[in-house]
C-alpha cells in the first residue's frame, strides 16, 4: 500500500460576475417593443380569461320567452287553487232568467268553500224538481246563494236535517242569487211553483229592511220603483258580460286572469300627478247625504209605504203561504263587549207590524244568533279571512238560522199547511 498522501481536488467557489449598469448601454427603441409586444401579450391572455363569449339575441329571446311562459303556467297553477272560480250564466227558459251554471264552484272572497250548483240555479239537490216530498222553497240573496260556506251547511240542507218528523215530511229548497231583491223573488215565484211538485209555502228571508226596500235604486237585478206616489216592480234587465273570456279562463284554470280583469275595469280611472286626484261624476263625500238628519220616525214612515207595497204584490203572486224570515244584524263586539242591539230595530219593529196584520209569519232570528256565541263560543258570522263577527253567516250562523225555523214550524205546522 502506497505511503503517498492523497490529494483532494476541492472545488474552488465561483465568483460572481458583476455586470456594471452603467456600462450596459440598450438602445430604446428596441426597448419599447419589447415592452409593448409583451403589454399586448399580457392584455389578450387576461382578457380572453375574464371575458366569456356573449349569447346571441335568439338565445336571450328563446331564455326569457321560456321563463314568461313558465312563470305565467305556475301563476295558474297556484292561484286556480286559491281563487274564486268565475260564476258562469246560462239562459233558462223555464225560469225566465239566467242562471248560474250546473257544476262546482270555489270561493274564495269570503270563507273558503266549493258549492255544487245543480238545475235552475239551486244548490240544495242536483234537480229538486225530483224531489217527492212537500217542499218548501227558501227565497234569498247571497244569503241563500251562500258561496261562502259548502252545500251540506247551508241553511235549507241543515233544515233538512234539523227537519226529522217522519210524520209530515218536508224538505226545503234555496232558491237564491247575489244581489237579489223582493222584486225579483216576486218575479220568479210562478215558474219555481209550476216547477215544484208539491210546494207548501215560501220561507222568504230578509237580512235589509232598507236598501232591498228603498225605491228607486239604481241596481243591476229588478227594482222597486215610485213614479208620481206610485210603486211598482220593473223586472231585470241584465245580461252576463264577456262569457266568452269566463269560459276561456276556466278551461284554462287561468281565474287570476278574470279576476284582475274585473277588478281593473271596475277601478277608478288613475291619474298620475301630484296632490287631490279629482274624478269626473265622482260621488262629492264631503257633504252628508240627504237622509243623513232623519229621525227614526221619519225612517220609518219613509219605509213603511215600501213595506206595504212588497208585501201585498207578494201575496198577490201566489195561493200559497209565505213566511218571512228576518237575519238579525246581531251580535257584534263593540269596546269588547257582545252588542245585541240592531241598528235597524225599529224597521224591524214596523216590517213585522205589516205582516202581522196580514196573518204572515214573521220569524226574527235576533235572539237566535245572539244566544249562539253564548253556547258555542263562536259569532254566526264572519270567517277566517274576514272579519270575525260581520259579514254573511258561517256555518254555525247556517245551522243556527235552520234550528230556528225548524222550531217555529213545528210549534205552528199551520204555518205551512202541512198534512
């Protein structure tokens, strides 16, 4: 083994090259190209990653068509189920009068319900005419049409069922439109008695001893009209509008349609400005209307030549007995405390002073209703989407309405000559 002594080659460290600036010399012309060759090349890169490619104009028309059209389809589809469907007419020949439509109708505007509409325009049976037992027909406005609550709660159905004397059968029958007055019940009384086949008497029901009374009204349905100290009932003239565009939005569930229709061409005209918006023909509510100073006796005397007029032209009208049935406007809540005063008492009071010297019964339902918030710690009238206490009857108004008349025809069968 060799005693030499290994050498070790170590690297030796590289030593930087120092560049002078200041002996560098790089000519500027050649510098602003580089600089701009790479400020264009920088700017398209970016440019081409922030923008996205623009979508033609068909394409925006085709995207927003397709989400008007869909919008508009769940509008449907959403407020068919929680709007009133239109009321439909149809020309009845028998009646002399158009008539809601045979088929089922939902409302909406106050309470919730589905009332089945059958011939003739009652709700009770599908064709009364088919019903055998003696009858009773329940003459009515939107008391008896009553949308408001279904078919089996309204007051002739709960009759029916308050009405279990296997003795003397009976069945009632509601006869009834919105906005009817005594006018027009006097004009259907015959052909509702040639289509019944055993009518025993008409239960008449009045709920406004005023305005369903007042002369000269101006209103779509028959009047009472005085001319020269004279009364008289002029028939109805009225026609349904726009079938076509009703008939359209049920077929097509489009309801909301009808209804914003409706409600705009009934709206006053807008004017867009700034300060008091003034109307032509508009209604002058600063000054008292002229029976605003009446007293109560005046009222009533004002009323009671009315009252006479009806009633006689009504027993005129038919061989059979009539019943008058009067909807308290009974109870109320006024500073917390049930109110069972009626403001039209003394109407009231008159009204059943005529029928009593004419030997008609005049059933009041005053302490009927009053009694019922008392035992069922409900109001008769009023729904969940309205107010609670006014308003047309519910259910328990209905059923409280039919307990009521079931009972006095009972404890006077004379009443409607009943066998």
């Amino acid at each position: 083994m060799s005693n030499e002594p290994i050498s070790k080659s170590v690297p030796q460290a590289t030593q930087p090259t120092i560049v002078s600036v200041e002996s560098t010399q790089v000519n500027p012309s050649v510098d602003g190209q580089l600089d701009g060759q790479l400020d264009g090349q920088l700017d398209g890169q970016l440019d081409g990653q922030l923008e996205k490619p623009r979508p033609s104009w068909r394409k925006l028309v085709v995207v927003w068509s397709l989400g008007a059209v869909l919008s508009v389809f769940l509008t449907a589809a959403i407020t068919s189920q929680v709007s009133s469907k239109p009321l439909r007419y149809e020309w009845n020949e028998e009646v002399q009068r158009y008539v809601v439509q045979p088929g089922e109708y939902q409302f909406f505007e106050e309470g919730i319900a589905t009332t089945s509409v059958g011939k003739y325009g009652s709700a009770t049976f599908p064709d009364f005419t088919e019903v055998e037992d003696p009858s009773v027909i329940f003459w009515g406005d939107s008391y008896i049409a009553a949308f408001q609550v279904p078919n089996e709660a309204k007051v002739p159905a709960a009759f029916n069922r308050e009405w279990n004397d296997s003795k003397t059968p009976l069945k009632a029958v509601g006869v009834g439109a919105l906005g009817w007055n005594m006018a027009d019940i006097y004009y259907q009384i015959p052909h509702y008695e040639r289509l019944s086949s055993d009518l025993r008497a008409h239960v008449i029901f009045v709920s406004d001893l005023d305005s369903d009374f007042e002369p000269n009204k101006s209103r779509r349905e028959s009047q009472i009209v005085e001319k020269d100290g004279e009364l008289s009932f002029v028939p109805s003239t009225w026609e349904p509008q726009h079938e076509g565009i009703k008939k359209l939005t049920v077929d097509t569930k489009f309801y909301f349609a009808w209804h914003l229709m409706k409600r705009f061409s009934t709206r006053p005209p807008i004017r867009f400005a700034v300060g008091p918006v003034a109307r032509e023909g508009a209604e002058d509510t600063s000054t008292e209307s002229p029976d605003a100073a009446e007293t109560p006796e005046q009222r009533v005397e004002r009323f009671e030549s009315s009252y006479r007029f009806v009633v006689d032209k009504l027993q005129e009208q038919t061989t059979k007995p009539i019943i008058f049935v009067y909807i308290a406007a009974v109870p109320g809540l006024a500073d917390g405390e049930l109110a069972t005063t009626d403001p039209n008492a003394d109407l009231v009071a008159s009204f059943a002073q005529i029928c009593t010297e004419r030997d008609i019964p005049f059933i009041n339902l005053e302490d009927a209703l009053i009694q019922a918030p008392r035992e069922n710690r409900a109001f008769p009238r009023g729904f969940a989407n309205a107010n609670p206490w006014t308003g047309h009857l519910n259910v328990l108004g209905h059923r409280t309405a039919a307990k009521a008349i079931a009972e006095y025809l009972r404890d006077n069968p004379h009443a409607i000559h009943a066998n």
